[in-house]
C-alpha cells in the first residue's frame, strides 16, 4: 500500500470532503505541536497555533515550508473538521479562537474523528472483500457521528474490528511509521 493516500486532497470514494473554509481551524487547536514531530515550535493540544487568525485561517499558509511547517501542508483530515465544525455551530454561532480551544469535548471528538476518516480512507484504497465489510461499519460509526457529535461503537461492530485486527494493523503501519519519520518501502 502507498502511503500517497494521505496526501493532501486524496480522493475518498465516500462522501466526505475536506474543505477548510467550512472549518474552524481544528486541527490547528486540536493537536500538539512540538519539534520531533517536524514542528518548528511547541503547541499544547487544544491551544490555537499562534498562526491562526481570527477568521480561522492559516497566517502563513502561503509560506508553511519556509516557516517549517511541512506538517502541515501534509494533513488532511478527511472531512472531519468540517464535520465537527457543523456539530459545533449547532451549539452556538460566534466562535472565537479561544472559545474553540476551550471546547475539549469537540476538540476530543475531531482527534477521534480524524483518525476514523484516516482508517476509512485507507482502507477504502486497500479495496477487498475484508477491507470493504470493515470500511461499511466504520462509516456508519462515522455518519452516525454526524447525528450525536461522538464516535459510538456497538458490540457487533467491536467484534468485528477485533476479529480484522491484522487488515486494520496493516493499513495503520504507514502512517505508524510516518509519524515515527521511518521510510516506508
């Protein structure tokens, strides 16, 4: 498997698209920050970076790599910012930076989210029967997601990623390893 899926902009044969413009810059609040992760600066989790405008921007998008951003040019969160963005504009409109990096609950849920949306996406690329029976569970754990704003798992479909730990170990490696900033083959 290539790990070009989780380029930016990978196509997903589901219905979810990643649009920054209908996000309010979660994954820029959302994860830590810090220089072994190829960061040029520190970050706690749920603090907004300090390139983050008020509009929900990236200040420096235009110029990430000479700001030793690369991380971030490389992310893509599979359409779960937008997702969570919606869940939280139907609690209140008006958000501010600092009201999104207080919203733990939310911030929690876009991490879950995000990595879901990772897995489904991979898996979606790794095709098969297999791969297929477990993308039709996570994505209803994901659509559902989209009703209750929380990621909740049923003891059939527990079962059944318990029973698939080796497809779903093998499609999380690449991204174990790219984090870890080991070379894929």
């Amino acid at each position: 498997m290539s790990d070009d899926i989780f380029a930016p902009g990978a196509a997903s044969p589901s219905q979810w698209t990643t649009d920054c413009d209908a996000c309010l810059g979660l994954c820029c609040v959302a994860f830590a920050h810090n220089p072994e992760s190829g960061f040029p600066a520190s970050k706690p989790v749920n603090s907004p970076c300090r390139h983050l405008t008020a509009s929900f921007r990236c200040g420096v998008f235009d110029t990430l790599e000479n700001e030793g951003f690369k991380v971030c040019r490389a992310y893509d969160c599979f359409g779960a910012g937008p997702a969570v963005t919606d869940r939280m504009r139907m609690d209140r409109e008006g958000w501010t930076r600092e009201d999104v990096a207080r919203a733990t609950e939310h911030l929690d849920g876009f991490r879950e989210l995000a990595r879901l949306r990772m897995l489904i996406v991979a898996l979606e690329v790794e095709g098969g029967d297999e791969a297929a029976m477990v993308v039709a569970h996570l994505t209803n754990i994901a659509e559902a997601f989209r009703k209750t704003g929380a990621i909740r798992m049923d003891a059939e479909t527990s079962a059944m990623l318990r029973s698939q730990e080796r497809l779903i170990s093998a499609m999380l490696a690449p991204m174990d390893r790219r984090d870890t900033g080991e070379e894929s083959e």
